[in-house]
C-alpha cells in the first residue's frame, strides 16, 4: 500500500498516482508494509526511490549503511582507520561534493533538464523542479480486467475503478469519463433485482461527487415503463378500430340499423351544433289575455305584444304600479326576451317620453308558482334589448317597472314591444 503525503489517500501498491488528487506516487508517496501478518520473516527492504533520490543519497551521503565485513581466516589484519569506519554503524564517510560534480550527475543520469510548466498546469502534477512525467501517446493495454462500472482512462487506456477521480497509471483526471456498461447479454435476466448478477455493488457510484459524471441515457427501468404504458394505448387503439369496423360493415349490411344509426348520428350533429351556435325562434303570447295593473288611454297592455314598433304600453298617470302581463297557451320554454323601451313611433318622440330603467321579470306555471325570476338593468337607447331569461313550461310572464330615464323617481313610462324565444 502507499499512502499519499499530500491528501492521505491510501493507494495499492502497484498504482503510480494517488486516485484522490492524482500526484505522482514515487515522489510524494510514502509505501507501507503490512508486517502484522507474519511478524518471524524477515521483510524486503523497500526498492529504491528512483533516480533523484539515489543522487540525493550519493551527494547527501545519508544512504543505507553497508554491513561490516566478516573475517574469512583466523589472522586478521590490524584495524586502520577505513576499516574502522567500514564496522562503525551509521553513515559512511564521503568526499565533499562540489556544484559541478552534482551537475554532471545530474545530465549523466537525467538528461537534458525539463522544461518549466506552463500558468494552467495540473494542480495535481509534480512540480518542474524535480522532473516533468511524460504523458503517454500510445494507450497501452490495461493491467486489470475492465468490468462493468470501472472508469476507462482516455489517455492511457487503463482501467479503474468507480471512486477514483485520476488515472492509477497515468495520472489524467476521470472527472469527464463514461462508466463502463454492459452488454446486452449482461443486462438480461434481473438488471435491477437487489443481489442479482446485473445489480452493481451498495454505494459504488455514491462515492463520486455530484455533477462530475455526464448524464446517460435514461435507465432501462424507465423505457420499460414507458413502453409499457404507451403499448397499452396501442393495444386500447387497435380494440377501437376494430369494433369501429365491424360496426361500420354491420351497417352495411343491415338496411334497418344503418336508417337507425343515420338518424342518431344526425340528432348527435345536431346537439353539437346546438351546442355550439344554437338557434332560436320565435314564440308569441295569447295577445287576447295579455293584462296590465293600468293603461293610459290608447295604449292597452295588447300593445306590448302586438308585433308593431309604433304602438306602446304605459300605465295611468296617476298609477302606483306600473305591471304588464302575458300569458302562452300552451305553455313554452323560454331562452331569451327582447325589449323594445319607449315610444318608438318617431325617431324624436323616444326622448320626448319616460323610458324604463329597473325592471324586474317573473315567470309562473298554471299553478301560480314563480318559477324564475331576474333583475334587469336597461339601457337608455332606442335599440331592442336582449335579455338571457331561460325557463321551462312558463305559463305567464310578469314585468314590472320600477324606475325610469331621466327621473329614477318615476314609475310610468312607455314599452313600446315585449318579444320571446326559444331554441329550436
């Protein structure tokens, strides 16, 4: 294992930079050997730094100490002062070393000096004073069998594993890479299932921080909702058609149920015509039983109903209620009412006369019970007034004048035509 002297992060043994920030292992990785399992054998001394480190050690002189030298025969030579120093532990003496002797190791072992690294360099890479790591240009095969989750290198083409943010030999950042999916083969037969042989391993991917993985395509659980759902509307579609064809050939075939079926079909039109621009027509009172609560003479409640512009209905003078009536025979329904105010026999005579202001309608069944009624507000023009007013089986109409134009304390005031219609 070597554990990273920058973040901490502990590294296998083989790998060349730290998966966490992605330096390079040799030079600033500390490698660890686990004695704990066999504490009796004699453990391998750790394989040397790499090239700066020997010069380091050679110019330094705080290299690993030779062993004394053993005797051979029984006669030993008398001790000198080299062969003294040779048996002492510690450090071995060395010549002082001079600038030029360091610089000359240095290009013998190194070679040319590399150049400084550029403003926007890897904050993750060595520095350019201990030497430059080559990128590679040719992806070399992996050193591990790529499996399904594990990030492919661009670079290099070796493979890791689902939570390292950089390459394990290269070094190169994993930020952009697609995971590895499987084959078709590899997804059949339970993909999803919890323990299954497609499910991936509880918090494989949750290691990876947010927003650092691009989007896929969405999951194969979604498209087999989705095409569940719409396949169900298909199948809805096709049971439709179906019965629409054997029904229209039935048709065909029977005179009787193609006369019925044309008939519902046109009262269907109908309807949605109604529905849409609806018609109406007009129904008209028994004039004959049209009354009032009074009338100024000349100007009979029949006047309100006679179908003439030029005659009108206004209550005496000296009228507290001022009431109109009709009444249909047989009893109708009723869409709308039209009211013509005023005296509308000449252009200047409308003014010249009170017109309604407040109204207020009824409409009763044979029995004498309201079966609806409406306040109206007109307006003070010569124009036919339309008024929404729908009611079944009305019998009698009642319309009461409660205010006039120009004075609202008036009561008496002229309506020259009370029209009515219904939907066809």
């Amino acid at each position: 294992m070597i554990v990273c002297k920058r973040c901490g992060n502990h590294n296998s043994a083989d790998d060349e930079f730290c998966g966490s920030c992605g330096v390079f292992l040799e030079w600033e990785g500390e490698r660890i050997v686990d004695n704990t399992a066999q504490p009796d054998i004699a453990q391998p001394l750790p394989p040397p730094g790499g090239i700066v480190s020997k010069i380091r050690h050679a110019v330094l002189g705080d290299g690993p100490s030779l062993p004394p030298p053993t005797s051979t025969g029984s006669a030993m030579a008398p001790p000198t002062a080299d062969t003294t120093a040779a048996r002492t532990p510690g450090r071995q003496p060395l010549a002082a070393p001079t600038a030029d002797s360091v610089a000359s190791a240095l290009v013998a072992k190194q070679g040319p000096a590399p150049r400084p690294p550029t403003g926007d360099a890897p904050t993750g890479r060595a520095p350019a004073a201990e030497g430059g790591r080559p990128k590679p240009q040719v992806k070399q095969p992996p050193t591990k069998t790529i499996n399904p989750g594990d990030l492919v290198c661009g670079t290099c083409g070796e493979g890791n594993t689902a939570d390292r943010q950089f390459c394990r030999r290269c070094g190169t950042s994993l930020a952009e890479i697609v995971p590895v999916k499987k084959k078709w083969w590899q997804r059949s037969g339970g993909e999803h299932a919890p323990g299954g042989s497609g499910s991936a391993p509880a918090g494989s991917r949750n290691a990876v921080p947010a927003g650092t993985r691009k989007n896929g395509r969405s999951s194969s659980g979604a498209r087999k909702v989705k095409s569940g759902l719409f396949g169900g509307f298909n199948s809805i579609r096709r049971v439709l058609a179906l019965l629409a064809i054997l029904g229209l050939g039935t048709a065909i075939a029977v005179p009787s149920l193609r006369s019925t079926l044309t008939d519902k079909a046109g009262d269907i039109f109908n309807s949605a015509k109604g529905a849409v621009n609806p018609e109406y027509t007009q129904v008209s009172p028994d004039n004959t039983l049209s009354a009032s609560t009074s009338a100024a003479p000349g100007h009979e409640a029949t006047m309100v109903a006679d179908g003439g512009s030029n005659t009108f209905w206004i209550a005496a003078p000296d009228s507290v209620d001022a009431t109109v009536s009709v009444t249909f025979t047989p009893p109708t329904n009723i869409a709308k009412v039209l009211i013509t105010p005023g005296d509308q026999e000449k252009p200047e005579n409308f003014k010249a006369m009170p017109r309604p202001k407040d109204v207020f309608i009824s409409a009763l069944d044979a029995s004498g019970t309201v079966l609806k009624s409406k306040q109206l507000n007109l307006e003070d023009k010569a124009d036919p007034q339309e008024i929404e007013f729908e009611v079944g089986d009305a019998v009698t109409i009642n319309l009461s004048v409660q205010s006039c134009y120009p004075d609202p304390s008036l009561r008496i005031c002229a309506i020259s035509e009370i029209e009515f219609f219904k939907e066809k």
